[in-house]
C-alpha cells in the first residue's frame, strides 16, 4: 500500500491528536510531523490542517480502549507530557499498536512504548510533587498561585485542589503553558491565558507571607542542612513560586486598592 508523506497542523488537543490518527488511515497519508496551529517550522512537506472532529476522535479511541482500556488513558497524559515530539511519539506507538496488538503492552522496553511511559511516569511525579509545593495568596478573597512546571498539569492538579478548597474561589495559572485552572461556586474549568501577572500582596498577605518565612527558617536546624538532600526532596526549579524562598524584598506591598481596580489584576472566573 502506497502512503503518501504530508504534515498534519492541529489544534493541540487530544481529541485533535486523534484526528490526525484518523486521517492518516483513512486518507492513507503518512505524516512525517504533526504540528500545532502556533506552530512556525520551515517544512517541506505539504501542510494540512486537520479538523477537530469529536466522531471522528471517539472512533480512534473506541478503537484503542477495544484493545486494551489502559491505552487511551496512557495516551491522554502522554499528551499532557513534556516529551520532545509526542505528537509524533504516539503517533508511531498507535501505528505499531494496531499492527501488532494487545502483545506489544507486555514489551515495556519497546522502543515505540517505553519513551511514553517515562513521559507519563514523569507527569504524575511533577503532579505529585506539586500538590505539596503550590503557595496560594489571598487577592481580595480569592486564592492565587503560580507555577513553572515542564508537563501540563493542571488536569491532574484540579480534583486535587477543587476538593480541598470545595468551598472556595481560586486559581492556578501554569506560567509554562499560559493557562489557568479557575474554581468558584463548585465550578472548574482549565482555560488559555496568554497574559497574566499577579497583583503584588497588600499588607495583610505580606505579613502572612513574612510570618510564614519566619517559620520555614525556625523548624530549621543550621547542624543538619544537607542542600543536595533538600534539592532531591524538594527541586530548585519548584523555589521560584515557593514563598519559603522568595526574599522579603521580593514581597511588595501594595495599599488596599478598591475591588473593581483589583478585578483587573485577576483572571476571570465562571
């Protein structure tokens, strides 16, 4: 069977991953990428752009979940991962899944398999991790916070905090992929947010933010510092969005300033 070689451009979803799956069987193409719609890359091969199509992405996965129902679950974090091309990574696992079936989940080493499960092993340890390491802030009755992470976790941060702040209005926006996870009235919803900067605490939240350094420095005992064991417990690409680590002159404190002003400081909620 003759393929014909092309690029496929998508939106970034999963749902459109999938789609791109779908193409390329039915229009018997081969891509040699798969790109995303911001994506600017000197290609050539000719580029496509493929259709998020909902029938056309449950049909790839009804497939998947036919051969094993631990596939498409693994696939849908392979995307949320911080792996070099996954795009293009799960797309050769598919192909080779659908050749040789069931068998090849039994192979962990397989060359075509064992990449994505270090890219999802990777994903849920940063996850973990950050569930202990994000430092919320009061904005005007609201919690905030920041984070810098490689994967994008937010999908599997959001049961976590929307449980453990059922009865509260807050957000989390992902610095790396320009996102936020928002929650209020028992509402959530991951959306894109290109631009954002956090307003700086008034002096209620500074006092708790100084209270809180003075207390990480206390527990401490200077005789048993071991910095390199504290780096693998606690990584120093985490510290930037702790606020155990942040200096006191890294705190402004801004006077009270009245809701409405403040409301344009913070992303809007549901």
């Amino acid at each position: 069977m003759s393929w014909r070689e092309i690029i496929y451009q998508y939106d970034g979803s999963f749902e459109g991953l999938l789609c791109c799956i779908y193409e390329s069987y039915t229009q018997k193409e081969r891509p040699t990428a798969i790109i995303t719609q911001d994506a600017d890359e000197p290609c050539l091969f000719e580029i496509r752009a493929v259709t998020t199509d909902r029938a056309h992405a449950q049909r790839i996965y009804r497939s998947l979940h036919k051969i094993s129902p631990e596939v498409g679950p693994l696939l849908r974090r392979a995307h949320l991962s911080c792996l070099a091309d996954k795009e293009m990574a799960i797309y050769r696992f598919v192909a080779k899944l659908y050749r040789e079936g069931a068998p090849l989940l039994s192979r962990l080493s397989d060359e075509s398999y064992l990449p994505l499960l270090k890219a999802v092993r990777h994903l849920s340890h940063e996850a973990e991790l950050l569930r202990g390491f994000v430092r919320f802030s009061e904005l005007d009755g609201m919690l905030g916070a920041e984070i810098e992470p490689k994967g994008r976790v937010l999908p599997l941060l959001r049961r976590h905090f929307c449980d453990r702040f059922y009865n509260e209005s807050f957000f989390i926006y992902d610095r790396t992929h320009r996102e936020a996870l928002l929650y209020s009235n028992r509402v959530s919803r991951i959306v894109p947010l290109e631009h954002f900067e956090m307003a700086p605490p008034d002096e209620t939240e500074a006092q708790y933010r100084r209270l809180w350094r003075r207390f990480y420095d206390t527990i401490a005992i200077r005789e048993r510092e071991n910095p390199r064991l504290r780096m693998t417990h606690m990584p120093k690409r985490f510290w930037g969005t702790m606020t155990e680590f942040q200096e006191e002159s890294a705190m402004p404190i801004k006077a009270s300033p009245p809701a409405a002003q403040t409301a344009r400081n913070q992303p809007a909620l549901p």
